[in-house]
C-alpha cells in the first residue's frame, strides 16, 4: 500500500515539474490556484447564502402558517355571518391578512391552506372556507397562477380550483382535458368531475389524447362520491374514434347499469380494436337479456382466444339450451381449456349435460379423464 | 370534559380544538402519538380524539393503549381517518374505538359525537372514582 501511495506520489511530482518546465511559469501556477481557492471560497460562499436565503422564506412560512391556522380557524367554526364578519374585521386578524393581500407568494400560501382545509372538512366549515376565499378575492390569484408556464403550477391551480368548487371556472379548465401535457391534463379531467360530477365528463367528447387505465380508475373513483345524473353523451362517446373513451364508456355502461344503451354496446361487438371488443363482451354480458348469450355465440368466432374463454365463461352463468349445440361443438377443440369451460357450461345449462358429454367423448382418454372429474366435482 | 385531541395536521387540530372550547369543553392538543401517550399519562384525560396516520404511534395503537387499560383508565375514543375502507374501520372497533369518523368531515358532527360519548365518559369517570 505504501508503496503505491509512494509511487503515485512521485509520479503527481513528475507530473508538475514536466508542466512547470514546459508550459507553466511559477507565476502562472500560483495564480491558478489563487483563482482555484477563489472559486472554493466563492461557492461556499453561495452554498451559505443560499440555505440562509431558504431557511429564512421557511421561517417566514412557518410564521404566516401559524397566524393564518388561528384565523382559518376561527372562521371554519363560525355559524352565521354575521360572525364570519366579525372575526374578519377584528383588528388582530386583521394585521394578518394585511400581509396576504399583495404578495403572490403569501397569496398562493393561503390558497394553499384554504385548499388543504377544504379538503378535510365539509358542511358549514367548508362553506366559511369559501366565504373567505371569496373575501379574499383569491380566484385572480389562481387565475394567474394557470397562466404559469410551468405545468406544475398550472395542474396545482386546477387542483385547487377543483378543492375550493370554484364551479364558475369550468370553461376555463375545459381546454385543459385536452392538454398536451399528460399529468395536466389529468389533472383538469379529475378537477371537472370533482366540482361538477357526471357533467363533467363532457370533455370526453372532445378528449384527443388517450385516457389511461389509471385516468379512468381515478375518474371512476371520483365519481362513486356522486349520484349517477346523466349519462345522455355515452351514445357519442361509444361511437369516438378514441379507443380510450369508447373503453371508458362501457365501463360506465356496466358500472351503472345503463340498459338503454344496449344496441350501442352490441355494435361495439363488431368494433376493429380487440381491446374495445373485450370490453364490450364484459359489458353486455352485464347489462344482458335473452338474446345476449346468441349475440355472443355469433361473435364468437371472430375474436382471440382471451375473449372466446371469456364468452364460454359467461355462458356458464347466462347460457341457455339454444347454445347447447355450440357448446357441444366446442368440446373437439383443439385447446383443453375451451373443452373444460365448455363442459362447465353444458352442466350448468342442462340437467342431462353430463350424460350428454359422455355420449360424445372418450372417458377414459386424455384430457377427458382429467375434465371429467373435474366439472364433475363442480357440479 | 377534559379532551385530548391527537392529530399531526395543525389546521386539523386547530379548528377542532377550536370547535370543542366553543362548546364549553377543556382541550388538550399533540401533533404526534408518542406525545399523545405522554399526555393521556399526564392530564387523564375524559375523552380522546385521535387521527389514524399519526408519526410513531398511530391512532390504532393509543385505542389498543388506552382499552388494555396500559395508559391510564378506560375512556371513550374517537378515530379521525381519512382512510374508510371496511376492514380498517372494523379493526378500530375491534381494538375498541368507541366512533370512527372520516375525513372529510363537519366539525358540528364531531361535537354532536362527543356530546353523545359525554354520559358514557362520565360514567367511567365515576367507575374510576368509586374503584380507586
């Protein structure tokens, strides 16, 4: 170890004695790491300048919080408004509020904890928070705040608008849905339907971009918070040329049960994108009538092997003698799995399905002396 | 009534304390389970409201605490959460949380809540008296 270090050692003094002899003056050498020191020093110094910078605004933060937490809660808990007025006015609070009325930064903090309490909070106290929040004309501030041109802070502004049911700011979160900017344009789909429910799924006429699997969850969520109201643009949005929302619109066809929207799924059956014809299969098979199980029997031959399963599955539970003859055609399949689900749903369509099957296969040949006991067992 | 709320969210813990005083009630706030614990050790209190997600100790823990009687004597508890699926709603009962409310949530609901666990806290209250 000595030894390398020694070696390496002598090999940085080569080194520096090569490049004094040959490209440096001493007086060169010496400025440079003058200028070198300079440059450490100045960086520290900066580093310090700055967190002094960042621990002050924090405190300051810290501060403003603090006071804005006694106000904002004061005003939650008042129960008329004549109340609401009287903490407003009162001298103490005043002062505080003094110091949110010009700066943006302090502006935006209190949008902040207005938005943060409306979140936690419902009945009178959300309604105070929204006394205030108009007392404060803080909706310019947001205003300004969606002209931002970092989207960040654009998607923080919808957020809040959407926290604090600024219902009169709708159209101008509309031509957000259809942003270019993925997480954005989340953003102000989620706002839409959190301020005006089942209407605000409108931007789905108009939605260019995909709705991601996730989007849709999230939507899904948003609205199992309220009544289903109209559903009337579902006719439009299962007809869209974009996949995303024809997929959406069956599963708010299945979710609330949309019967009226029967033929419009059925057509879906025969739609170009497999994705959107699995979807469709689930949907009417939970929105079904007498005729579904043929509907499905009829498509069946044109789908991959994940949405025939899938039929053969659903004809177990609405399966009747009519598909007898196609089920029995589907136990010489080449595929096992189609030969299993299809055994299922004879027995669960027919009393005699059993002896049925029996008639027709070998019992003791493979896979039927496997599937046999099998359906025989779940039966 | 001596109430202890327990909570890591200031404006929370703010505007409920501020909820409680206005109905008549003594209230005591922390912002973390651990202080929680200490404070129930401190100033008994006749009631303790307490947020789920709290740092080092959780809600869950002080209703398991407070009902093994290992803190102090047995008193009603109210769980704050913003979580309402079944299976965490039903281990709250089970530890034996006396109401579960989620957030978001009224304010006036909570005072109506404590004021309907008063007689309850009061009677253990006077069940701890005559024993001790």
């Amino acid at each position: 170890m000595l030894t390398i270090l020694t070696s390496f050692a002598s090999t940085i003094n080569e080194v520096l004695n090569y490049l004094l002899h040959h490209f440096f003056t001493q007086q060169m050498l010496f400025d440079t790491i003058i200028f070198f020191i300079f440059l450490i020093v100045a960086s520290i110094a900066f580093i310090f300048l700055y967190l002094f910078r960042k621990n002050k605004r924090w405190q300051r933060k810290v501060y403003l919080q603090k006071s804005l937490n006694s106000f904002i809660g004061e005003i939650a808990i008042c129960e008329s408004e004549d109340e609401l007025n009287e903490i407003f006015s009162n001298p103490d609070y005043q002062s505080v509020l003094l110091q949110f009325q010009h700066i943006g930064s302090d502006r935006n903090l209190l949008i902040s904890e207005l938005a943060e309490t409306s979140k936690k909070f419902r009945g009178s106290t959300m309604e105070n928070i929204l006394w205030l929040f108009e007392k404060m004309e803080l909706r310019n501030q947001l205003l300004k705040n969606l002209e931002n041109k970092k989207w960040h802070k654009k998607a923080k502004a919808i957020q809040q608008l959407a926290y604090l049911q600024q219902k009169n700011c709708v159209d101008i979160i509309l031509p957000f849905t259809n942003h270019e900017n993925e997480l954005l344009r989340a953003e102000a789909q989620i706002a839409l339907v959190k301020m005006t429910g089942f209407e605000g799924l409108e931007f789905l006429s108009k939605v260019t971009y995909p709705v991601s699997e996730w989007q849709q969850l999230r939507l899904i969520e948003e609205l199992s918070s309220t009544t289903c109201t109209s559903l009337g643009n579902i006719h439009e949005w299962l007809q869209s040329e974009n996949l995303s929302v024809v997929n959406f619109a069956l599963r708010l066809v299945e979710i609330y049960q949309q019967f009226d929207f029967y033929d419009e799924v059925k057509r879906c059956l025969s739609h170009s994108s497999m994705a959107v014809c699995k979807n469709a299969v689930l949907t009417i098979s939970n929105i079904s009538n007498e005729t579904t199980a043929d509907l499905l029997v009829a498509h069946f031959a044109g789908y991959d092997a994940f949405i025939q399963t899938k039929i053969l599955k659903i004809l177990q539970s609405d399966g009747t003698e009519a598909q007898l003859p196609f089920l029995f055609s589907i136990l010489n399949h080449p595929d096992d799995s189609y030969k299993l689900e299809a055994a299922k749903a004879i027995l669960k369509i027919s009393d005699t399905g059993i002896v049925a099957i029996e008639e027709l296969i070998d019992r003791n040949a493979f896979p039927w002396n496997v599937i046999l006991p099998q359906i025989k067992n779940v039966a | 009534m001596k109430i202890l709320i327990a909570d890591d969210e200031m404006i929370m813990l703010k505007i409920i304390e501020l909820r409680l005083k206005k109905d008549g009630h003594e209230v005591i706030v922390t912002s973390n389970g651990q202080e929680a614990v200490e404070q129930i050790k401190l100033h008994d209190p006749d009631m303790i409201i307490a947020d789920i997600m709290m740092p080092f100790t959780s809600g869950l823990e002080i209703v398991s605490l407070v009902k093994k009687g290992s803190l102090h004597r047995k008193v009603p508890i109210i769980i704050l959460s913003s979580m309402g699926q079944e299976n965490v709603v039903l281990e709250a009962f089970n530890l034996g949380a006396d109401d579960y409310i989620t957030k978001p949530f009224s304010p006036n609901e909570l005072s109506m809540r404590v004021k309907r666990l008063a007689p309850a806290a009061k009677l253990l209250s006077k069940t701890n008296e005559n024993f001790s």
